[in-house]
C-alpha cells in the first residue's frame, strides 16, 4: 500500500501510471473513515485502475475553531481500514503547509446563489474553504473521476458547479440500522444520542410520506416540533428546496425534483440529512 505526504512524490508517481494510460479514481476525504467513506471507495475502485484517497482536515472549510479542532481524528486507524479495504490504494495525507504554502487563503468564488441557504448560510465561507481544497486537489491528483456523498448535497452541486474537467461522481447517503446518517461526526455521540439522532432521518421521511397531501408550511412545522421534542436535539435548519437551485420554497412545481434538508444539533454536535422528496 502506497502513502504519499508530499504533492511533488505522488504527482511524479501518478504521472507515471498516466503515462499507461491507466484511469484514475479520487476520493478526497477529512479522514476520520466509516462505511460511508469506504462505499465510495469501493465505487471507485470497481471504476478505475488506480484509486486514490486523500486525508486532510482542511482548516479552511471550519466556520470556528473548536470545530477544527475537535474533528476526529485517527490517521492510523483509517490506514488500516483502507488497507484491509484494497492495498491497491493509494492515500495522500499531505500537512497543511504542503497544500496551503503561503497562507491558509480561501479563492472567491461565484457559486450563482448555490451557498446562499441552509449551509452556505449558516458556516459562513464554509464553501469557498470546500471549493478552495477540492480545486487544489484536483490540480495535484489530476483524476479522471472523483466521488463524493449525497450526504453533503449541497457541497456535491457546489463542487459539480466548478469547472474542473473531471467526472464528479454523487454516491448515495448510506445509513446505520435505524437511519442516521453515517457521518464523521457520529463517533462523538452516545449510543442513546445516536438512537435520538435516527429521529432526524424519520422526521425527513415523515415530510416524503406527505409531500403530496400537506403544505410545506405544515410539514416543515410539524417536523421542526417533533425533532425539537427532544431534550438532546436544537434544529438549526430544515428546508425544502428545488435539487438544482438550492433555493427553500413553499410552492411545489410538478415538473421540479425536491430534496429536503436539516441540520440539527445532538449533545451539541452538528449533524446534517437530506433526502429526495419526489
Ligand atoms: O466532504 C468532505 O469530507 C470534505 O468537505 C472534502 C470534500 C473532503 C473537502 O475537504
């Protein structure tokens, strides 16, 4: 199993496997791996010759810093878990100052209107962070495709609205046995806070069921009461939006596809949902 620290040693290495041709896989990450993590690179490995995996915490995606530095980390462990996954793998785990050389500086960026809501609105610059890293990645792994979860929607059209010249594949939001959403972030819940937590994906289940036969209106306040019936859970947002604007409406057009999303606080750790509605 190959791991590269440094952009210049596995540039030179990937552009050797190039050079045969061989297409290449890339599934950037934060590290911290679940199965979540590991069915994308299972997609990307049944598509490509070559896969690659990067690990990086990057600094400019948090809004604060307690976030940063709480985000679980465990390079070792995700290590092994790659490796008992594929050894054919290959992982860039770069420091901060091989990716960001001078400053820790995000790119400005136009995303036409796709950050304004529900993340963009509440993590400010969180995007510009996420497009800054994905484009900087990008440039050094030089992939034919790279695969990202549903789970983070709004990020997958963000990066899917930047012109890269490489497939941008969405993998579908996999989920524990009573629905939650397989997240990073999950290691930091109790048991009993992760059977709480399933109550976010019910809840958004429960606006599916009904999208139909209830006002939005209605739906989104029904469910913003029950999930905040429970002591451990503060709803940040829940919206439904049309999928390719991003924008949260109450007027349903039959022709449009809707996702609706939520964001809400467990034991104080910030876990995000979405799901397609029609
Ligand atoms: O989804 C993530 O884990 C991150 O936002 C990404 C795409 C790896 C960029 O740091």
């Amino acid at each position: 199993m190959k791991i590269f620290f440094k952009k210049s040693e596995i540039t030179e290495y990937l552009d050797e496997l190039k050079a045969s041709s061989a297409s290449i896989g890339f599934v950037p990450t934060m590290g911290a791996l679940h199965s979540g993590h590991l069915s994308l690179i299972k997609q990307c490995l049944k598509n490509n010759k070559v896969s690659v995996v990067s690990i990086f915490v990057n600094p400019t995606q948090f809004n604060n810093t307690s976030d940063l530095i709480n985000y679980p980390k465990d390079l070792k462990k995700d290590i092994e878990l790659l490796e008992n996954l594929s050894k054919k793998i290959i992982i860039f785990s770069p420091e901060a100052k091989e990716i960001y050389t001078d400053k820790e500086l995000t790119n400005k960026y136009d995303f036409n209107g796709l950050d304004k809501f529900m993340e963009g609105k509440f993590r400010n610059n969180h995007f510009e962070g996420v497009a800054t890293i994905v484009e900087l990645l990008l440039k050094i792994i030089k992939p034919n495709s790279a695969y990202f979860g549903e789970k983070d929607f709004q990020q997958l059209a963000i990066i899917r609205s930047l012109k890269t010249n490489v497939n941008i594949v969405g993998c579908p939001t996999l989920r524990d046995i009573n629905g939650l959403a397989l997240s990073s972030r999950n290691i930091k819940l109790s048991v009993k806070s992760k059977t709480v937590a399933s109550n976010i994906f019910k809840n958004l289940n429960f606006i599916k069921s009904n999208f139909h036969k209830s006002s939005i209106e209605n739906l989104i306040s029904t469910a913003t009461n029950n999930i905040n019936s429970f002591d451990q859970m503060n709803l940040e947002y829940l919206e439904i939006a049309e999928e390719n604007k991003l924008v949260p409406t109450n007027v349903i057009k039959s022709e449009k596809k809707y996702r609706a999303f939520a964001s809400v606080f467990v034991d104080g750790i910030r876990l995000i949902d979405n799901i397609a509605l029609n």
